[in-house]
C-alpha cells in the first residue's frame, strides 16, 4: 500500500489502450486512478460513465485518468461500448481513457485495493474503489477508498483537485466546505509580514484564544 508523499508505483499494465508504464504515460501531468470491482456491473458503469461526462474538466486541470478493473482486456472492450451509450457517446466516438486489465488482482493486492466484506461468486474479494490522485513528480498526493456498494462522488475528486492545485502553487490551504472561488486560508508557516505582501487583503478571525492564526483571504485568481 503507498502511503500520502511516498513515490507511486510504476507498474506496467494492459489496457483496451495497449501495454502502459505508468510514470511513462502519466508524463508530467496529474493522475487518477480509481478502481472498479467488475465489468458489467451497475455501479461501476454510472460511474465510469460519469468520467466520460468529466473528461473536459480533467483536461482543464491537467489531469490525466486512468481505471482499473478486475477483467479482461477483451471484457473492458464489450463492456465500454455499455459505457458509451450510458454516456450518451456515438458509437464511432473513441472511448477517452484506457482501463487497465487485472484479471489477476496483483495489482489491486499491491495497491490495498480489496474489500474482504464483499466477495464474488467463487468467494474472491472484491476490488474496493479506490481513488489514488498522483502529482506530476508521481507522488500520491490523495488517496479516498469507498467499499464496493457506494458509488464514488465525483464532483469532490474535481473539487479535492483544484484545492491540491491551488496550494500548491500558492502558501494556502482550503477550509471547510471549500469551492472553487471561496475564501482560503494563510498557512501558519507564513509570518506577518509575508501575509500582508501576499495577501494584502487578508483579515484575521478574533478568537477567545487571542491567537491570529485564522487569516482569511480571497483566493488567489490563477487557479
């Protein structure tokens, strides 16, 4: 299992793509992966339709997608063509990202993707989905596990994205409930003097502890 900072896996895979490295075909973009239990499934389908939906917004932030599901190469074909037409696609329009073959589970196993709670009908445990968001230095930077029943919420991946994003880029980070174009807040690390540089409209919280570590600000507009 890869834990948050540590270096992600470069493991060589088959797609409906052709063979992929992964370090090699992420590049120096951002990168999901998220995993499915099965093909022809219901909720895996909604979801990996949903992604199709999201692809423009993936491209706006740089991000590249990749999925993995417990089956063939050969059953990935059949069942993308299910995941056009939930999609709403034409059939001659290309399916936008590759769906890793793992017949084998090796890679779910490597990657603590299994929920021992749900089992196939020979007694196998089931992949859990799984969501690892990897930067462009090919660090995990995210990683959200949703057992098998529960369909992913895809709008929070887009929104955890843009708040890795910014705070990268900026000393920043997102409070609560935080959406694209809300107030941030100024990390502690940051003193006084660089705040008011910064942020020159920043405004400190008064709190009963007399501490002025809560400093909201707009955020920044390059998002």
């Amino acid at each position: 299992m890869v834990l948050l900072g540590e270096p992600f896996p470069n493991f060589t895979a088959q797609t409906q793509l052709g063979q992929i490295k992964f370090h090699e075909w992420l590049g120096n973009s951002w990168g999901i992966l998220f995993s499915h239990p099965s093909d022809f499934t219901p909720v895996c389908t909604t979801e990996l339709a949903r992604v199709v939906k999201l692809m423009p917004e993936f491209r706006r932030l740089g991000v590249k997608v990749i999925a993995l599901s417990c089956n063939t190469v050969d059953s990935h074909r059949k069942w993308i063509e299910d995941i056009k037409v939930y999609a709403g696609m034409n059939d001659q329009d290309d399916f936008p990202y590759p769906i890793i073959d793992d017949c084998s589970r090796e890679l779910a196993t490597a990657l603590g993707m299994l929920d021992p709670d749900e089992k196939d009908s020979h007694g196998i445990p089931l992949t859990a989905r799984a969501v690892f968001i990897v930067d462009p230095t090919k660090k995990m930077r995210l990683s959200i596990l949703y057992p098998a029943n529960t369909g992913r919420n895809f709008d929070e991946i887009i929104r955890v994205i843009e708040s890795l994003q910014l705070t990268e880029k900026h000393k920043v980070a997102t409070p609560v409930d935080w959406k694209k174009g809300d107030n941030v807040v100024i990390q502690p690390t940051v003193s006084i003097n660089e705040a008011k540089a910064q942020f020159p409209k920043f405004k400190v919280v008064n709190l009963p502890s007399g501490k002025s570590y809560l400093r909201i600000a707009p955020q920044p507009t390059d998002l």
